[in-house]
C-alpha cells in the first residue's frame, strides 16, 4: 500500500508539472503544528477520554494555476496524529498516555483567491506508516489504529505575502480508524467509529 502511494504521488506531481503553463505555478516546502485529536461517533460509548495532542507535519506542494483566481495545490506531508488519554486502573491512579500514528497524507485542495487571501477545500488521503502508544514515557505498539487508509476532507485559510504562505487549516476524518461492532443483544447497536481530526498551523515557502 505504501509503495504504491508513493508511486501515486510522484506520478501526479510529474504529470501536473509538465502540463503546468502558468506563471504563478510553483513548488515549495512547508512543515507545522499538527493539533490532533480522535473524535467518537456510532453506537458504543467507549470513553476513551481523549483530548488533543500537539505534533507535526512536513511535506511538499505543488501550484496549479487555472486563472488569476483559481488554482488547485496537490501536497505531499508526513504528518503526526493521534490524541492524548488517561487509563484508570482498578484500586490504582490514573495513568497518562497518548496515542501517536504517523501518516503520509495527500490533500489535493481547489482555492480562491481574494487579495492575499485562499480559500480552499478538498479530500485529503492518508496512508498509515506506523502506530504507537507511549505510556509512562515508554514506546509501545499501538492497536488502536487498524485501518490503513484514512480519507478526510480538509478546509483552509490562507495568507500569501511574495514567496510566504501562512495556512490555516483544519481536516476531518471520514474514516474510522477503528471499528468495534456492539456485541449481541446489545442495545447500543451498530458501530463505534472514531476518527481522526486535525487542526494544522503551517508556514509554506515557495522554491521557484
């Protein structure tokens, strides 16, 4: 899945790239802060307690102008998700952890620009690349994350100055990341999904 990914995402920015007349197309590198939570939707209510955890993301990205005020933007990022939570154990106190799952995503966004302002929106695909629990400050493997693939749609503000980009965006998951089915005779029903929502601060410089 991953390699395929990868051949995926080389192949879209070769092609764009030769197809790309304009002259305010144009490639860059961006990195930021990823706000990370996993919200609970479905049936069961597991109470996971989770609340957000910072992390990052760093990538790539592509311009595709198609006038003066729209434009598609294809990226590249590995990007940090996850949340934080707490155990309680029985007679005992409780205990933090966080959960910490490493993503290549893709978001492929259309914009319109205003002023130095975008706006933009779009589906964004991930592909998981690793999944872990730190708990007391130690490295375990995590089981929470037991689908590869994670769509999401993302939404975004942007603020241009010359060769600077200033992104705001937040993307939501579609996807569960986890899928418990309610047990038999259960009054709950269906599923319990949670996914993944992200906040991201990011600061983008254009290369040529």
């Amino acid at each position: 899945m991953l390699y395929r990914s990868i051949i995926f995402v080389l192949f879209f920015f070769t092609l764009a790239s030769a197809k790309s007349q304009s002259f305010f197309d144009g490639f860059g590198v961006k990195s930021g802060l990823n706000i990370a939570t996993i919200h609970e939707s479905g049936g069961l209510d597991l109470d996971f307690n989770l609340t957000p955890k910072t992390f990052f993301h760093a990538g790539v990205y592509k311009d595709f102008w198609l006038d003066l005020n729209w434009s598609m933007r294809a990226e590249a990022l590995y990007s940090v998700k996850g949340a934080n939570g707490q155990l309680l154990f029985p007679g005992g106190p409780e205990t933090d952890y966080y959960q910490r799952a490493a993503y290549l995503s893709i978001p492929v966004l259309a914009q319109y620009a205003r002023g130095n302002f975008k706006f933009g929106a779009g589906p964004q695909f991930g592909f998981l690349l690793s999944d872990n629990v730190f708990l007391d400050g130690e490295k375990r493997e995590g089981q929470l994350y037991d689908n590869s693939f994670d769509l999401g749609v993302a939404g975004n503000i942007t603020y241009t100055l010359l060769m600077i980009d200033v992104d705001l965006r937040y993307v939501y998951g579609l996807t569960p990341i986890l899928n418990v089915q309610a047990p038999p005779g259960s009054t709950a029903g269906g599923s319990n999904n949670l996914h993944n929502g992200v906040l991201q601060l990011s600061l983008g410089l254009k290369i040529f």
